[in-house]
C-alpha cells in the first residue's frame, strides 16, 4: 500500500490580511503498486504529450492553467485510487490551541489518519521534500508517534520523503489536493469543475467544524 499526502492554504489567522479560510490536508492512497505504476506511466506520458518543461516539469495545481488541470484529471480518471481529505474551516475554530501552527497541522492530521487508519497495511508513506517543510516535519512526527496506536502495529511500515519534481504521484496528491480546496474558494467560478472529475475517486471529505457547502 502506498498513501502520498499533501496540504493547502496556511496555517495564519490574520484573515482579511493573507491568511486563507481553510487548511487542508489530503492522501492519496494505493492499494495496488502495479495501479500505482500504471499511474506514474500515464503521468509520465502526459508530461510528454503537453510538452511541460516549466517548473521542472511539475504538474503543480497552483502553478498550471485550466486546461492542464482538467487534462491531467482526464488522464487519470481510470486508474484505481482513493483519496481522504480533511478541511479545517479556520474561521470557526475556537480555542487558544488553534492559534498555535503546530495544533493547525496536527489536529487535522489526526482526523485524517484516523479514518484512514483501518485501510492500512504495511503502508509505505510518502512526503513531499520540497514542500512545507514545518507541515512535513509536523506530519511525520505525528504518523511515528501516533500510526500504530491508529491501525495497529502492522498498519505503517514505512515513511519516507522525495522531492515532487522526480515523484508523479506526489505531484497526484497535490493536484488532488488543489481541487479539493478549490470547493472552498467562494469567491471562484469554477469551485466545482475539478472536484467534479475526480468524485469518483473519493472516500471521505470531512470539514469541520460547520462545513460550508462546497
């Protein structure tokens, strides 16, 4: 089993001044490694096919355009995968807590693995080395200290970080990822157009607290 997580949006309260209304975390996850070949594959060839050389060749959701994204969403709509997310709705949260950073990563990744955690066995994690660097360091210190006690001795077997720009599937978890935080960007007009390609593919979106209608 492979799961390759990524996030969205920050972690600040200053809203109005920077700070976005929702933090979200994401997992993609593979029961199958030979799916997960054939996904990197088709990512691979996708690449070619469009020619992509900028920004390393990433497929990164807030760095490509409309029409890339729903090509990459085409592309991959057979292969067999699920993804979790967990939405935390920043501007409802009450409590000293959440105005530490650290409590804003944490707390939706626990949620996160939590219903994930009876799917896993021996699972290989993988994180974006490039990424967040205080998000990777939060969940990984989160997914050693807290998996077994989550899925059991047997659910994680490994956790491990790659940089995105060689790792197709990571570059996955972060269009997944993207879509999904796009539900909650109120003020766009297409909020709804990638979620729409990838819904089949989903096994829970849990926001809270008080979830807005996406």
């Amino acid at each position: 089993m492979l799961l390759f997580f990524d996030e969205s949006g920050d972690t600040g309260m200053k809203f109005g001044q920077g700070s976005s209304d929702h933090f979200i975390v994401a997992a993609v996850f593979f029961r199958d490694r030979n799916e997960a070949n054939r996904c990197d594959e088709i990512i691979s060839d996708l690449r070619r096919e469009l020619n992509i050389t900028r920004n390393r060749g990433e497929f990164h959701f807030a760095k490509v355009d409309d029409g890339i994204r729903v090509r990459f969403f085409e592309a991959i709509a057979g292969v067999e995968f699920v993804y979790s997310a967990f939405v935390l709705n920043k501007r409802n949260v009450t409590g000293p807590g959440f105005r530490d950073k650290a409590s804003c990563y944490k707390y939706p990744t626990r949620l996160l693995l939590e219903n994930l955690a009876p799917h896993l066995t021996d699972a290989t994690i993988v994180l974006d080395k490039c990424g967040n660097r205080t998000f990777c360091n939060q969940l990984k210190k989160y997914l050693q200290q807290h998996g077994v006690t989550a899925g059991g001795p047997n659910a994680i077997k490994k956790i491990k970080q790659e940089n995105s720009h060689t790792n197709n599937l990571i570059q996955l978890a972060d269009m997944i990822c993207g879509a999904v935080a796009r539900c909650y960007a109120s003020n766009r007009r297409d909020k709804r157009r990638y979620h729409e390609l990838i819904r089949h593919n989903e096994m829970q979106i849990r926001v809270w607290p008080d979830p807005p209608s996406p």
